[in-house]
C-alpha cells in the first residue's frame, strides 16, 4: 500500500535540535526508513547476508542496462 508511505519532500527537521534529536525526529516523520516515498517514487533499502555495498550492486545495474 503505497498511499499510508511517507514522502521524504514532506519531511522537514528542525536544524536547531541536537542529532539524536534530529534522528528522533525524521524517524517520526518518515515512519519507515528502509521504505518510503520521493514523490512517484518508492524507496526501499534491503540488505542482502552476502555483504555486497550499495555501490557494487549499482555498478551491476548500470553494467547490465543495454
């Protein structure tokens, strides 16, 4: 159900706050940080048990595109 996702544009965290505080609160906003909103688009963070970066898998993509 992408309608209950949050949209990362719609979160605003005031700078002012200590980090914890800051992490607390975009925590709230988000609500799910492995899976959410950038408007259309729906973000979602796996982590895989064979240990490949984000930037290996990327580079996989982008080899693979014809």
């Amino acid at each position: 159900m992408t309608d209950t996702l949050a949209d990362i544009n719609d979160v605003d965290v005031d700078r002012k706050l200590n980090k914890q505080e800051r992490i607390k609160e975009f925590i709230r906003q988000i609500k799910d940080p492995y899976r959410f909103k950038c408007g259309d688009i729906i973000v979602e963070s796996r982590y895989s048990a064979n240990g490949l970066f984000y930037k290996d898998r990327l580079q996989n993509i982008f080899k693979n595109i014809s």
